[in-house]
C-alpha cells in the first residue's frame, strides 16, 4: 500500500542573502504560508552581521509575523537548517507582531513591507531572470525537522532575481546581489519561490 506524504507546508519562501568580500553581510527569508498544521500566516527571518545591525539598531536575529505557532514551527523545523542559516540563535529568538504588505508581478518583480513595533523593513526582489520548477528529493539529506533528523521533500517554482534590496527603517543594509553564470546556468542569491510545497517522507519511500 502506498502512503500519501504528509503536507506540512504550502506557501512562498522568497529570500534574498546580501554579501560582502565573500561574507554575508544581511539575509532575509519570507514565509508566506497558505497550508501548515499551525495555520496560515507570515514570517520574516532577519539576519544581520554586527556592522549592518549597529547602523540600522536592530538586532542580528528577528523574526517577525503574524502567526507566532507558524514562525516558530518553519523557523525550526526548515529555516534553519538551510545553508547560511544554520545557528543554534533562532531557538532563542521570540517571533515579533508584525503587519505585512506585498506589492508584486511575479514575472517582474516583488516589493515586501513589514511593519512591527519601532521597525519598517522593506525587501525588493528585481530583475526576475527564470522561471524553473524544481523538486528537492530528502533536502538537507535528512538534517530537517525540530530535532534536526527529520526527511523532507519540497517543491517549488524559483524565479531567480539579478537584484534586490533591503532597508531597514529607511536604511539600505550594506552588501550586494551575488550573481553569476555556472554551465549557461544563473545563480544568484536572491529568488522568489512560488507554490512551495513542503512533505514529510520517510527513508526509502
């Protein structure tokens, strides 16, 4: 008999990692979540080097949203487990009230605001480059879940972007877009993910 993975997520995760000298400098990853066993909702992750979070006094970890069951719930079990996120900070970290708004036309473009309490931080995603659907057969080879032993699988639509921006409260992070051509192939890190779906698998299925 063939089991149905279980869904554990159905939404977006655009994010967008900003690098200097070769060292990340500012990231942010968005969640908007359609499906998830803690309801819908949004989450914003903000990760920042010391230098950008004293220009702009805000911490180095964030996480802001409006369903704090939900941030807490991708936080732990997929965002930080993702390359450039991996610290043991986001365990610690309270999920923040916030508001959100999305100006977007995904074949272009995407404009993200969030407002919380003292804080207005706005991300762009610019230049949408590709289209590509993509699947990810047990991401992370197993090291996902809460507890860090969990296998999942996940699908989604990446629109990789050739620029993109953050500011926070008005104030641009500093670092830069990484873009570059691999084998006729685009990589950058900023992208929007569209239709991510996120299933829980077991080892050999």
């Amino acid at each position: 008999m063939i089991r149905n993975p279980d869904v554990l997520f159905c939404g977006e995760n655009p994010q967008i990692v900003l690098t200097e000298n070769d060292m990340t400098t500012a990231a942010i990853s968005y969640w908007r979540c359609t499906y998830s066993p803690y309801g819908e909702g949004q989450v914003l992750l903000v990760m920042l080097d010391d230098d950008n979070a004293t220009r702009v006094k805000h911490p180095t970890h964030t996480i802001y949203t409006d369903n704090a069951l939900m941030a807490r719930f991708v936080t732990d079990a997929f965002n930080r487990h993702f390359e450039d996120w991996q610290s043991e900070k986001w365990l610690a970290v309270t999920p923040q009230q916030a508001r959100f708004a999305i100006e977007s036309d995904s074949r272009r473009y995407q404009r993200l605001s969030c407002h919380g309490d003292d804080v207005h931080i706005v991300a762009e995603w610019q230049d949408v480059a590709t289209h590509e659907l993509r699947t990810f057969r047990d991401i992370n080879n197993g090291g996902m879940g809460v507890k860090g032993d969990e296998h999942f699988d996940v699908s989604t639509v990446i629109c990789l972007c050739r620029g993109g921006r953050v500011e926070i409260n008005a104030v641009s992070l500093t670092g830069e877009i990484t873009t570059l051509e691999r084998d006729g192939r685009l990589m950058s890190s900023a992208f929007l993910a569209f239709s991510e779906v996120w299933t829980k698998t077991q080892v050999g299925e």
